[in-house]
C-alpha cells in the first residue's frame, strides 16, 4: 500500500487542505453480498457532501475489484491504480488473488 499511496498525491492533484483515507473495510462473511459496504460508504459520502466543516475530499485505497466497483458506483473516480503482480512480492501468497489483481486509488471532491 505503500507503493500505492506513492503515486499519487490527493492534496496536489485535487488543490485540497482536508482529506479522510481509508485503507481498509471489510464485513464479516455473514454480510457479504447484502450491500452493507455500499450503504456505509453511500451514506459517509452523504454526509461528508452535506458538512460545511467536514473533509474537501475522501481518497479509498481498493485492493478488491469489489470495492473499486462500489466506489465507481457511487461516483467516486479513478486517480491511480497498480498491478499486484508486477509491484508486490509476495503476490503468490495472496488469498484470492483472482479478485486482488490490481490495487485502485479511488477520489471524490466534495468542495
């Protein structure tokens, strides 16, 4: 993920102060396929587009094609993404990597 956030720089490219990360969110496999991941991330868009003091931007680092859909799905746009199997070395070693073939960088301004 390292490597990910490397190249590319949100405050830069977006001229933005203010921005909330997330690197990681998942649910247990009792909710998956019920759109629960997609519900919480609608709504903190939501909101964080209707705060006058919240963030000017969200930046989600996707390593599941899942999650890069939901993002694009909601809007969100792509600003980077980089091949698991040429940039990690353990990409072997990687449960399903079928799913985890590339890792996205995923952005939405909001002001």
């Amino acid at each position: 993920m390292t490597k990910l956030a490397e190249g590319y720089d949100i405050f830069t490219a977006l001229g933005v102060e203010f921005v909330i990360k997330i690197q990681f969110a998942s649910v247990t496999d009792g909710y998956q396929n019920q759109r629960v991941m997609t519900r919480i991330l609608k709504q903190f868009l939501d909101d964080c587009r209707l705060s006058t003091t919240g963030p000017e931007a969200i930046i989600v680092e996707c390593t599941s094609y899942f999650t890069y859909k939901i993002c694009e799905k909601l809007g969100m746009n792509l600003a980077f993404e980089l091949d698991f199997s040429e940039n990690f070395v353990h990409y072997n070693r990687i449960v399903d990597n079928d799913i985890h073939k590339k890792a996205y960088v995923m952005v939405k301004k909001f002001k």
